[in-house]
C-alpha cells in the first residue's frame, strides 16, 4: 500500500510539472523498452519450447508427434483462453484496430501477457502461424494501459497504442524505419510530424534493447550476393501480379477456412477437426510446422531441396518438376494451415504466413523462369522480393514491406525490385479487395479508422451520446385535447406515438398541427392515429455512424427516432451529431 502511494505521489509529480508532449516523449520510450522486452522474451520462449518438444526427434514421415504437437498446443491455447483469459485474443491487429475505433483505445489489462503465453502454445507446438501479432496487440496492449493508467485523452492512448506496436515490431525484426511505417500505414495513424517522433523514440528504444539483449542477428540474415540487374526488371513486374494474385488467395482463403470452422459451434469439435487436418498437411507436408524461417533460410541459402527432408518425396527432390509440384502444394497448404491453427482455437497471426508464401512465389516465379534456356534470374532476390510483394498485398502495407526486407538484408541494394513489385502486388489485389486481411471485417460493420479524417471521426462517434430521450411520447389513441396538455409540457416540437408496448406507431410534428391545437371544438373529434405521419427511416441504437448520416442524406430527414427491434429508444438529431462532431474533430485534429 505504501508503495503503491509512493508511486502515485510520483506519477502526480511527473503529471503536474511536465508539459504534455514532454510525457508523452517519455511514456514513448518506456513503451518501446517494455515492448521490446516482451518481444525478446516471446520469440526466445517459442524457441526454448519448440527445442523442448522436438529438439531429440528427427522429422521423418514416421514420427507420429509431429501430428499430435500443433493439436496439443491449439488445444492447451483453447483451455487457457477459454477458463483462464476468458476473453478472445487471436487476430491481434485486428483487436487493436477495433479498439481505437470503437472502445476509445481501450484494451484490457491481461492483453499485456495473455497473447504472448497463448501464441507460445500455439506456435511453440508447432501451429503454422506467426508471432508478429499477438506480440503487436502485448506492445499495444502495454501502451493503451499506460495511458489509461495516467487517465490520457483518447488521441494521447492511441499514440501509445502505436508506439506499442512500434516497439513490438521493431523488437522482433530490429527494423525501426519498418516498425514505425507499420503503425503509420496498418494501424491508420494520423500522420503528423508529432506523431513520428514518438514512434521512433520507441522502434529505436525496441530495437536497440533487442540487439543488446540477442546481438545484432534477426529473424533471418540475408546478404545480397547477387546485384539487381535492370534488364531483370520485367520479371519483377509479373512477379508483383503472381504475388497480388496470390494475397487474392491468401486473403480470401483463410477467411474462407476460418468461416468454415466457426460454423462449427462446439469449440472441441471445432479442435478435434482441425486438429485432425492440421497434423495430416504436416505430416504430408513437414514445411508447414511452425513459423517457417526455416523453409525461408533453406530458400535464401541457396539449398531449397532441403525442404523436402522428412517429406514423402525426399527421395525424389533432384526432380525438378516433382520438387517445383510440391513447392506449389506448399505454398498452396500454407494458408490453409495457417487458417485451421487460428480458426481452431489458436492464437497467431498472418506476419510470418505472408512472408513464407511470398518467399515460396518469388522462388517458383524465379525457378520456373530460369528453366527457360535463355533466362537467368537470382532466385535468391526473388524470394526476398516476393516476400515483400506478398506482405504488400496482404496486409496493404507496401512501404511496411519494402523498408522491412530492405532493413532485414542490411542494404538497399534491391531498392529498386522491392518498389516495383510491392507497389504492383499492392495495385493488384486492390482490384479484387479493397480491405486488407486486418480490416476486412472491421470494415463489414462500418467500424474502421481510416485516414480520411471526416470517416474517422464518424467512425469514433458512438450512438449512445447523441441519442435524446427527453421527448413526450403519446399514444395513437389519444385525443388531440390530451396531445395539446403534452405539448404544452414539452420544449420538443416532436412527439413519438408509441402504443402499450413500446413500439413506434409514427410521429406528430408541431408544425404540421398548428392550424388545429387552438380550436377546442375538435379536440374530442380528433384522435393522434389521425395526425400523426410516418417517419422517413429510422435506426438502430448499435448502428454505424455512417450508416445513419446516409439516412439523413436520403430521407432529407433532420430528425430520426431510434428503435430496438421496433420498441421505441429515442431521437437522434442532425444537430446534436454535428455538435459531438465538432468535439472529436478538436480532439482529433490537436497538434
């Protein structure tokens, strides 16, 4: 208790004698470190655990516990988010996406660990999925606490929740440039000289404390040797369609799978399932186990048969058109496997996919190029330069991959082939889908930030405070005599007609009865069902925003009321929208 005080005498201190955007500048760096350190700790976990499991066995086609692991640790994932967490905590970008849009960046306090132990199981026993997003949603999930913490406004928390996720990607690839582009480009931050500052206090915070920590090696290490040729430079461009056309794929087929599976209503049939499907493609297809910087560092090494080790066809990989066949499988199966572990019940994201499949296109495009007798391409850039493609497509994130695989080789020296690809895989797929993976969903419900500031605000204007209930209701079998004492007793010159149950039979307008209220005579003639008119439109309390400004832009209405299946809430008004309207854009809009 003591110490709890003394901490709090001293966030007060700090709180009461530092400008804002001096705290800000601090709170950056601390989220970066506490960020980077969750990423250390993370990424050294999986490994320890997956050496655990099968460091002593040897991956051949007869070791059943290769089929058992990916189900054992979906199914310990389950149990732990189910009974422990309690809450749900896969796809964790897009978490953080719904989080600033729609609970004022709030994320909940055990997001900090719960997807760091969660993906542990997931992908330490083998789930072919990745460890960039749960790790993006403990660095967010760090930041927007922060912030809570020191009861920051919405635009102050949301800055950490990006330096969080800064943090968290720089600390897992150490590319700082890369790290903040990501917040920029996917999280949707606004993008003002302010708002860089802090995130490169926290990539470059995240990114040294990982090197200190793990010495400067990454993820994976790859130097070029190879140069860019310009006479290679078509090549490239149909390399950047094929890896838009795959993102297509990518895209689409895991949220096909995961719909499939979500069908599925018991969460232990939906395990045994997938499980069951996830063990056979590991079994007939080793690559797919885990992460696959493996499968990456075979294909950049120069010595892409070694795939094929434990496989059916190892025996027969100095075949090249049996070798090429199954690369395409695999690259076909990834997805798939990657939807089953998440659709499953498992906990991981789509970062480490994009990167394999678009490693395995860049090396087929490159191979089946070569086998052309006048062509000779570098597979080698190929696979670096398609992992970019993909992950541009994908994620609708080219600068996010350009500057990745560009920091990653240590060079710039593919500068050229990186721009061209990604830009065109990005152009490709938004032909097809105009949301990424991330926000596809989001973007169903009205519910996604977006840079285009007037879209954003809307999207954060919640229902709740601009509903008005102070109106007097009546009912349609009232007489205009008994209309009159109400209206006398209202400051509204609207009047819901609502009958015994609640339920919204139509409206009175003021001025559609002035002529009548001031003749007596009629006023036990006259019934309200016989005046009242019914409304343009109506909405719903859990509505988009957007969704109702459309309203008002058909019916030309300026008030609305507000139903829950057909019962009577309230009105929303133009004005009283426009006035929020005004608060946010201060708020938003503040340098």
């Amino acid at each position: 208790m003591q110490e709890k005080t003394i901490i709090t005498r001293i966030l007060v201190w700090i709180i009461n004698n530092l400008k804002h955007r001096q705290l800000l500048l601090i709170l950056s760096f601390i989220t970066g470190l506490l960020a980077g350190l969750a990423a250390i700790i993370l990424k050294n976990t999986v490994y320890y655990t997956n050496e655990f499991l099968t460091g002593r066995l040897v991956m051949d086609t007869g070791t059943i516990l290769y089929l058992a692991f990916p189900a054992l640790g979906i199914f310990l994932t389950v149990l732990f988010t189910r009974y422990v967490i309690k809450d749900q905590i896969s796809h964790g970008v897009s978490k953080v996406l719904h989080s600033i849009s729609r609970k004022d960046s709030a994320l909940a306090p055990h997001n900090s660990f719960s997807s760091m132990l969660a993906s542990t199981l997931t992908v330490g026993f083998g789930g072919s999925v990745g460890l960039e997003a749960p790790i993006v949603l403990t660095g967010s999930s760090i930041g927007s606490n922060l912030g809570r913490y020191l009861r920051l406004n919405y635009k102050s928390i949301t800055l950490l929740i990006a330096c969080g996720a800064t943090g968290a990607i720089a600390g897992i690839f150490k590319s700082p440039i890369a790290a903040m582009i990501f917040s920029l480009e996917v999280l949707m931050l606004d993008l003002t000289m302010w708002s860089i500052i802090p995130l490169l206090i926290s990539a470059v915070t995240a990114a040294t404390i990982a090197t200190l920590l793990l010495g400067p090696a990454v993820v994976f290490y790859f130097t070029i040797p190879e140069p860019f040729m310009v006479n290679n430079l078509p090549w490239y461009i149909l390399l950047g369609v094929l890896c838009g056309l795959v993102s297509v794929y990518f895209t689409r087929g895991s949220l096909k799978v995961e719909g499939k599976l979500k069908k599925i209503s018991s969460p232990y049939h939906r395990l045994f399932y997938g499980g069951a499907v996830l063990g056979i493609l590991i079994f007939l297809f080793p690559p797919l186990y885990g992460e696959g910087y493996g499968t990456l560092s075979a294909l950049l090494g120069g010595v892409a048969t070694e795939i094929a080790n434990g496989s059916l066809i190892e025996g027969f990989s100095d075949h090249y058109w049996v070798f090429i066949g199954f690369v395409v499988m695999i690259l076909f199966f990834k997805v798939i496997a990657m939807a089953i572990t998440t659709g499953s019940g498992g906990v991981g994201g789509i970062f480490a996919p994009s990167l394999y499949v678009g490693g395995v296109t860049g090396f087929i495009t490159a191979s089946l190029i070569n086998n052309l007798a006048f062509i000779n391409v570098s597979e080698r850039n190929f696979a670096l330069v398609g992992m970019a493609g993909v992950m541009a497509g994908v994620m609708h994130a080219p600068l996010t991959a350009i500057f990745l695989i560009a920091e990653i080789t240590g060079g710039y020296e593919l500068f050229i082939p990186l721009i061209v690809t990604s830009t065109i895989a990005y152009i490709t797929i938004m032909y097809f889908e105009p949301h990424s993976i991330y926000t596809k969903r989001l973007a169903a419900k009205g519910e996604l930030i977006t840079h285009h500031k007037d879209r954003a605000v809307l999207t954060l204007l919640k229902m709740g405070p601009v509903i008005e209930t102070d109106l007097k209701t009546v009912s349609p079998d009232s007489t205009l005599g008994e209309l009159v004492k109400v209206v006398s007793k209202s400051r509204r010159n609207i009047f819901p007609v609502v009958d015994e149950d609640d339920n919204l039979q139509g409206i009175v307008l003021l001025d559609n009865i002035r002529d009548i209220i001031f003749k007596p005579p009629k006023y036990d003639e006259i019934k309200v069902a016989d005046i009242m008119d019914i409304p343009p439109a109506t909405v719903s309390s859990n509505e988009s925003m957007e969704s109702v400004m459309k309203k008002f832009e058909d019916s030309g209405a300026w008030n609305l009321p507000v139903l829950d299946e057909k019962k009577y809430v309230g009105f929303i008004s133009k004005s009283k929208i426009f006035s929020e309207y005004r608060k946010i854009l201060l708020q938003f809009s503040s340098e």
